[in-house]
C-alpha cells in the first residue's frame, strides 16, 4: 500500500498543496462569478480516511483509477466565515436606515451585487401600523428594485449606467420589467409562500406558482436555483416579500443562501416595522406641536407682524417652542415668545397648555408681570420639573410704549429706523416652574419705524457658541441688514425674518427655533380722539355730537350718521351699568375703530328683543351696521369696541 508523503505536522498533504496551486487566482476568476467570491457555496460532503487529522487523503474508490475528492475544511471554513461576515455586514447597513427608504435601499445596496444580481422588494400597500388591522384586499407594490449594471463593451444603448440587465425574462417579449402592482388572492400560491415565512427557491414547486402571480402574468425568472422569494414578516404579520435573482452566468443559488436570505429578509422587515412606527409618532408629534402654533398673525392696529418657527434635526424635532400675537382692548398687542426645556410629545403638550393659559391671561388684559406669575402657578400644577423660559410684551400704538416682563428667556433685540440695533435690557427673571419668584416689567419707548424681534435660543445658542455670543451675532446681522435699506426705510420685515434664519450655519441648529418680529407703526396723536362722559342720561347725546365733530375734522362726514347711531347706542347701554365716568375714544386708522370703557364687568350679550320690548336692539343694529364689533373683560371693567370701514 503505498502512503502519500507529508511533511510536518500540520501542513497539507502534497496531493492537496497540488490541488491548491492548481486552482486560478483571484483575479483569474470569471467575471460573472466574481459576485459571489464573498459567499462561496457549501462543498461536498468529506469521505472517512485514515491518516494523520483530518486532512488525510482517502483511498482510492476500488474500481477506478480516478482518486476521490479532496477535502479541504479550510475552505470550508474560509466559505463559512465569508458568509457570516457578508451577513453581518448586510444587516448593520440594513440597520442604519431610519426611515423606509433607507432601509429598502440598504436591503438593495446590501444584496447587489454581492448575493444576487438583481433584487425586488415588494411591500404592503397601505403599510399597516402598530397593532392596526390591515386594509383589504392584500396588495403588494413594488417599492424599489436594484440590478446589475452592464459594462461599457455589454452596453447597447449607450455609456453606462444607461442600460440594466433584467434577469426577468419572457420567451417571446424579450426583457421586461416586473408589475408594480399585485393582488394577493387568498388560498392562492403566493398566499401560501407569504404564509410560510420561510425564503423559497424560484424552481419549487410553489414558487414555480407564486413568482407569475408576483411578477406580473408572462414574466418568468431563470430555471434552477437562480431566484429565492423571502416573505418579508413583521412582528405582527408579513409586510411584503424580497425577490433575489441571479443569472445564467454565475453559480445558481445553494441551501445556504436561503439562510441568508432569511436573515436579510428578517433584519429589513423589522427595520420596517421600526421606521413606520418611528414616521407616524414623528408626524402625530409634528402635527400636534404645528397646531398649538397661530395658523395665522393678527392684524393689528398701528403693528405690522412676521413670524418663524422651525423645528429641530429630524431626530428630535418635536419641542415645545412657541409665539403668539394676542390683539387687547385699546388697539393694543401682546407679543409672546416661549420655550418648554426638553424635546418630547410631553413637551409639545405642556407648551400647548402655557400658550392656553397665556391667551386666557391677555383676555383679562392683566400686566405681562402678572401673566408671568400666572403662568408659573400653572406649570407648577403641571408637575414639579415642567420648566420653561417665556418673553411677555405689551404694546400700545397710542402711547408709542411698550412693556417687557422676561422669566428666564433671551432678552429682545430693538432695531431703530436709523440701522441702529440694540440689545434691550429688561431684568431677566427666573424660569417659569420655579416658583416663589417676583417677575418684574420695564416700560421702554416703542419709536415708529423701529422693530422687535423675539426669538427663542435655539436662534443663537448652539454647540459652537454661547448664548450671548450669538445674540451679538445677531444684532450685528441686523444692523447690517437696515443699512442696505438705507436710513430712512425700514428693512422689509418678511426678508428681514429671512436674512435672521440665514446666520444659522449647517451644524448650528441643535434646538428648535421660534421667531416673532413686530414693526412698530404706531398710530399719531392726529388720529386719535379721546373723552370722558359722565354716566348721566345726557351722556349719549354730548357722545353723537364729539363723535361727529372728529369725523368732519378727518373728512369722514360721510360716516357721520351710522356712526352718531352706533356710538348712541353702546354709550347708552354703558351709562346704565356704570358708576363711574366712561371714556369713549376714536381711532383712525385704515379702519375706523370705536372703544367705550365702562367700569362694568358684565359683557354685553346679543338678543333678540321681543315686540313688546322696550330695549335690546342696540346690540343688534352694532351686528348689521360695524364692520365688526367685540367686547373684552378688563381688570377695572370692560370695553366694548366695533369698527367702521372708512371710504
């Protein structure tokens, strides 16, 4: 018997090396079969031998001269770790998806061209969310396809990229591509492989059934084992399915890659699962903070307003920023600018409840300290860690002035008609939820012309500067901005809010961004006329005469008589309730706007006055003749207000 020489220990035998030396090299190997190099198939099942290990070379089968196979467990082996390898590669790149897309295009990208040629992804169209029961009838569209693409010498159409090779194939149309649509019918083959989870090869007996349904009636895959169709399962249900094809020119698909492909197939629809959820919460969180915004501005009298507000990084762009612009009795606005600390639904909620209470607070016109210190009970009932930074100013167009009551938020910066910008300084306050802690308001001269901007910090704190160095930032970007309008014009204030946003550099934006810019127009003391009347019975006739003299000396005598019947009658009915003197005044704007004060808290409502009724109409001549007409409840009494359009 004659034995094969080895040398030592632990070295191949010599018919092996031989063997080994004998195969092509790498860069020998054909080029369709350089694709699936990574993930070499299993290899034939070892004879027993004797010999020294496991590398001995079996005997020679009586009966032939040909020598058996060698066995080779290091190439085994090597296969084997390729595919691990490939596999862990794949889901990692399958994994840092977030959203859909980038799954399905991870999946792509993973399986092309390294495991097959061509790839398929079918997904349920609508996706089921959550625990949602899926809408009927079961339909699959083709979300994305990936495939090989041919060289410029295989090209027949033009440079590359221009053509792609199309494993799908039909007898007598040539290449076609694959159905985007597809009804799942039930009891039906496709159904059946869904239902089974486990990836298929394209030649077994149910997917030579369940790959026309798929694909679309006429289209065909290779023959052999050149496609695996892999349901797509959730945690709760199949979401879609993966169609992997490889063509006539490189090795056909083995039972190992089925594994594969149900790792694949496993790790995406996951992902999946993971990214619907993620994208609805996104959105539910999206849509409830955009909400709780103003959908609109106000238009007030003698103030002009803008407004931003842009959510953070899309991975944490729910927070709890907020602006408002709430119109008060006497022409005048409130101006807020708020930030709940953190970035959650919870924030969202707990901003849409302060920006509530800090409507209802101006309803009853209080000072902005007091809506402070209301708004700090407030938060403090929500719980003892909801914390938050809010700006609350008042301005009258009449008096030209503004008030500022600050808990904690970045102060506010004034740029004057001449380009001239500054920082305001109002006391800074301490955050709302602290608790036990006096807010103080500062009374600053509003000039025409000028403008307010209010701004949360995510504007001009980032991870590349502090607070106040931004806010010097801003103020220069402002200054900047007025002298290219020149001294006498106001930059315009929608691109001034603009050219603010553009200060922020790419990697500056770490927290959501809330913008309030106010014009200050004013209203001239030319067009404002202003008195008081004694709560007597001749009050409503010395009422239509002042009215109708201020109307001659603004050229609106045409409005003289609807407006003497309006002004009799809200006059008259202050006069019945009131104590103390009523102050009626006229203000002319665009509009023309009527404001009687009474010392009454009791709002006027609207009825329908009986035939027998002495009184009651008033009200409702005001509701067919004013332009509009309101009634606000003050600390001291209320006002009541309608407003006339002026020829």
């Amino acid at each position: 018997m004659t034995e094969h020489p080895t040398s030592h220990e632990g070295r191949q035998p010599l018919a092996a090396r031989q063997q080994e030396r004998a195969r092509p090299r790498q860069e020998e190997t054909p080029p369709g079969a350089a694709a699936t190099a990574a993930i070499p198939g299993p290899s034939p099942a070892p004879h027993q031998a004797k010999g020294p290990g496991p590398k001995a070379v079996p005997k020679p089968t009586p009966g032939t001269d040909a020598p058996a196979p060698v066995v080779d467990t290091q190439t085994v082996t090597r296969r084997e770790g390729d595919r691990l390898r490939f596999v862990g590669a794949a889901t990692r790149r399958i994994a840092r998806g977030i959203d859909l897309d980038e799954i399905v295009l991870g999946l792509c990208r993973a399986s092309v061209p390294t495991f097959s040629d061509a790839i398929l992804v079918y997904l349920r169209d609508p996706l089921p969310v959550g625990d949602e029961r899926p809408v009927n009838p079961f339909v699959l569209r083709l979300r994305r396809t990936d495939r090989l693409r041919l060289t410029d010498e295989e090209s027949e159409t033009g440079p590359e990229g221009e053509r792609l090779r199309l494993p799908i194939t039909d007898a007598q149309a040539g290449l076609l591509p694959a159905a985007d649509l597809c009804e799942i019918r039930a009891g039906g083959a496709l159904a059946e492989v869904l239902r089974g989870v486990r990836p298929v090869f394209g030649d077994s007996a149910a997917a030579r059934v369940a790959l026309p349904e798929l694909l679309g009636t006429g289209r065909t895959v290779p023959t052999g084992h050149r496609a695996i169709l892999a349901p797509l399962r959730g945690r709760r249900r199949v979401i879609g399915a993966a169609v992997f094809l490889r063509g006539t020119d490189r090795p056909s698909f083995e039972a190992d890659d089925l594994l594969v492909a149900a790792q694949l197939a496993t790790h995406t629809a996951l992902g999946i699962d993971k990214a619907v959820l993620y994208g609805r919460e996104a959105y539910i969180a999206d849509e409830l903070q955009r909400t709780m915004l103003p959908d609109s501005l106000p238009q007030p009298t003698g103030v002009r307003l803008a407004s931003r507000y842009l959510p953070a990084a899309e991975t944490a762009r729910v927070g709890g920023d907020w602006y408002d612009a709430i119109p008060l009795p006497g022409s005048r606005v409130a101006l807020v600018v708020g930030d709940v600390m953190g970035h959650s639904m919870t924030s969202a909620a707990i901003m849409g409840q302060l920006r509530t209470t800090a409507q209802t607070l101006a309803g009853l016109d209080l000072p902005p300290q007091e809506v402070l210190h209301h708004l700090d009970d407030q938060a403090q009932r929500l719980g003892s860690d909801r914390m938050a930074t809010c700006l609350y100013a008042v301005y009258d167009p009449v008096a030209h002035r503004i008030t500022i009551a600050n808990a904690g938020h970045p102060p506010p910066v004034l740029l004057h008609l001449g380009g001239r910008a500054e920082v305001l300084r109002v006391p800074p306050g301490a955050p709302i939820g602290v608790g036990g802690v006096d807010f103080e308001a500062v009374e600053l001269d509003a000039p025409a012309g000028a403008t307010l901007l209010l701004y949360t910090d995510g504007l001009v704190e980032s991870r590349m500067r502090d607070v106040w160095t931004g806010i010097e930032i801003l103020r220069e970007r402002l200054a900047a901005t007025a002298q290219l309008t020149g001294p006498d014009h106001s930059p315009p204030l929608e691109a001034l809010c603009d050219d603010v946003l553009d200060m922020l550099g790419p990697g500056d934006r770490d927290d959501d961004i809330a913008l309030l810019a106010a014009r200050f127009d004013g209203i001239a003391p030319s067009d404002v006329a202003y008195w008081f009347l004694e709560p007597e019975d001749a009050a409503p006739g010395r009422a239509r005469r002042l009215a109708r003299r201020a109307l001659s000396r603004w050229g609106l005598e045409d409005l003289s008589d609807e407006m003497e019947l309006l002004v009799s009658e809200v006059v008259t009915n202050a006069v019945r309730y009131a104590e103390r003197p009523v102050t009626l005044r006229l203000l002319r704007t665009d509009i023309l706007r009527c404001e009687v004060g009474d010392d009454s808290p009791q709002l006027p409502r609207q009825r329908r006055a009986r035939e027998t009724d002495e009184g009651g109409r008033g009200l409702f001549l005001v509701n067919r003749l004013a332009r509009r007409w309101g009634a606000t409840r003050l600390s001291t009494g209320k006002v009541v207000w309608f407003e006339m359009s002026t020829p």
